[in-house]
C-alpha cells in the first residue's frame, strides 16, 4: 500500500511576506492550515517540517548569479531591476532568499516523497509559477515546480504532465520545458491580452524537438465554471490519456474565482471541485508516482482557505460540513477580514459576468478547433 498524502507545513513560511499592503499575503496559508486542522483533515495526512532547500537544490533551475542577487538583495539590501528584484511586484526584503529557499525546501520534501513512495502531496506554500531561471517575476522568486520537476529527473526518468489552474498563465515553468518531450505542461489562464503576464496564447506550443507539448488555453474575461469544466474535458483529459504521465503534477491557484480581486475569471467551487475530483481519480488509476498538487494565486485569504480545504478534502475522499464553523470565521473577523462566506461551498446563484456568455463561449470554441489543429496530431489525437 502506498503512504498518505503529505503536507508540508510550518510557520517559517509566514515570512515570505515582501510588506504588509502586498496581495500575497502569508494568512492565505496560515488560515488554510488552521481551517483543514479544525476540519478533522489534518489528521489523515503526513505533516512534514519543510527543510530549507540547498543552493545546489535551488542551481537545478536559478543561475548561479541570480541567486547571488537574490542572497545580496536580502542581505544588503540592493535592488536588481534586471533580475526582477525591487520591483513593484517584487520588493526585496530581509528574508527574500531564506523564505523563498524554505518555499522550494517544501516542494521539493513533497517530490521526495512521492518518489519515496507516498501516493501524493499538497503543498499549499508552492506554485512560484512565474520565476524564470534568472528573473524574479509576478510575487515568484524560485521556482519550486521547475525545481522539483528538475530534482525528479536527476533521480529517474518519468514523464510528467503539468496543469495549471491559476488565473495566470504559468509562463515560468512553460519556459522552464519548453524544449522537452518529457514535461507536457497545460496552462488555462485569463488571455495575456487583458491579464499579467501577457503570456500564454495558443500558438506557443513548445520548442522545435518538442512541439505540442506546451500547451494554453487562454480564457476572456468573465469566462467561469463551464469554461474550466469544458477545457478538462476536451482538452486535460485526452491528453492525459495519450500521454500517459508517470507523474501528475498541478498547479492550483485560485485566483480565477469569483471572489478573487486580481483578476476576471469567475469560477467557483462546483467548477474546481469538478476538476479536482477527475484530477484525483485520473492520477490514482494511472499515474503510477502519484500527484503532487501545489497552491499558487489566489488574493481573497479567506476565500483561498476555504478553496484549499475542500480540495484537501477531495484528495483525501473526505466530505466537509456545508457550514464555515463559527470558530474559525470568528478568527477571520478579529483577523480584520470582512466578506466572510458562510458556506463551505459556493452557493448556486448567478455569478456576476463580465462579458456576454456567448462571446466567452464562441472565443472559446474557437480556440479549442485551433489546439486541435496546433496540437493534437502531435499526440495521435
Ligand atoms: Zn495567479
């Protein structure tokens, strides 16, 4: 029997913070975990203390300069625009390296564990989706997915299949396997045209020996639940069948629901619920290293908590009460969170939209008859 899932976690992750009025902010994680421990959920997973990744773990992916830059900024408190350090986006702070290095210490205990034998991992810390090689982008300073994925293959040969949810496009490791055959990476994200980081369309398909198998599905605005669950279905989930990952790696931010401030999407929880499910049952019948589910965006604390805790439920095949207890939505209040939802999950009401249905709808229908013709052949599809 293979082992429980794992869940790396500590409060030395709350550091990563780059100042108070920043989006990113470390109660998305620390209510995630407080809301899964009064849950029950807690008790069926493998907590494991993330380790502080390595400068030989974080030269798998980073130049050597950029992570003197990186170590320098936090140090000295310099600032390297050219890197992406001292931004807007990317202010520098003292614990920039020590925190960003603890985010990847926790990706990459994940990895480790599943090439060990664990049957899959949520780490809600990771899904730095944005960092390049050499640049800081989009609140990402290391890039755990490309790291771990790039730990992996140093230890074995599998093939890995790469979903990103996010509202974003997940440019940072598209980059990262552009040119290989082994990491299929999919990304469905609001269209570059109208969100950060302007990336992501469907004519990027991979490098010349690798072509289809980088793969976008770029999204309008106001585009929500039937979009996500109709992108699964024509899209994830055929070539997840010719492709035939050894390993299901996810990205899943939720900063495409509704609620979320920073962008346009309007998923809710029947939609990723829906996806997460197919996700679970596709990698236990096939993927026969597992799944390793990582977080990513997501800017309404609250509201990432509760996301996050009924995914956790459905990797584990918990259920969750239909009510937020009353306990923790106390906590978000003298927190100084406002908006707090009831409900567990979404209730069904119309969701506000942005944009005419039928436009979403045709943009959409135009872009799948363009993958299947861009992408497709090139798995026997
Ligand atoms: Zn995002």
């Amino acid at each position: 029997m293979r082992g429980k899932l794992v869940y790396p976690y500590s409060n030395a992750l709350l550091g990563y913070e780059f100042k108070r009025d920043h989006p990113l902010k470390p109660d998305r994680l620390k209510l995630t975990y407080l809301l899964s421990k009064q849950l029950g959920l807690l008790e069926k997973v493998k907590e494991l203390e993330p380790a502080l990744a390595t400068r030989e773990d974080l030269e798998l992916f980073h130049s050597p300069e950029f992570i003197d830059a990186v170590v320098d900024s936090g140090t000295n408190n310099n600032v390297y625009p050219r890197y992406g350090l001292g931004t807007a986006d990317n202010p520098i702070f003292p614990l920039i390296h020590e925190t960003g290095a603890r985010y990847v210490g926790a990706t990459l205990d994940a990895m480790r564990a599943i090439i060990d034998g664990a049957s899959n991992a949520f780490v809600i810390s990771g899904g730095l989706h944005h960092a390049h090689r050499s640049l800081a982008s989009g609140f990402c300073i290391y890039n755990d997915v490309a790291i771990a994925i790039n730990l992996l293959h140093k230890k074995k040969q599998a093939k890995v299949l790469y979903f990103d949810f996010d509202a974003h496009h997940g440019d940072g490791v598209q980059n990262a396997f552009y040119g290989s055959k082994d990491v299929l990476t999919i990304s469905v994200h609001q269209t570059g045209q109208t969100l950060f980081p302007g990336t992501g369309f469907i004519y990027e398909t991979g490098g010349a020996e690798s072509t289809g198998y980088s793969v976008n599905i770029p999204l309008l605005p106001g585009a929500g639940t039937p979009e996500l669950i109709r992108v699964f279905d024509e899209v994830v989930a055929p070539l997840f069948e010719s492709f035939k990952p050894d390993l299901l790696v996810t990205q899943l931010g939720v900063d495409g629901h509704y609620l979320d401030p920073l962008a346009h999407l309007t998923y809710t929880s029947h939609g990723y619920e829906t996806v997460v499910a197919k996700l679970r049952d596709m990698s236990s019948d096939s993927c026969e290293l597992g799944w390793l589910a990582v977080g990513g965006g997501g800017y309404h604390p609250v509201n990432v908590a509760r996301l996050w805790t009924l995914f956790l439920a459905i990797m584990l095949e918990e259920d969750v009460p239909k009510l937020i207890p009353e306990e923790f939505r106390d906590i978000c209040t003298q927190m100084g969170y406002h908006d707090i939802p009831e409900f567990m999950r979404d209730e069904d009401k119309v969701v506000q939209m942005y944009v005419p249905r039928e436009q979403v709808t045709m943009d959409l229908d135009r872009s799948l008859r363009r993958l299947q013709e861009l992408v497709f052949p090139y798995h026997g599809l």
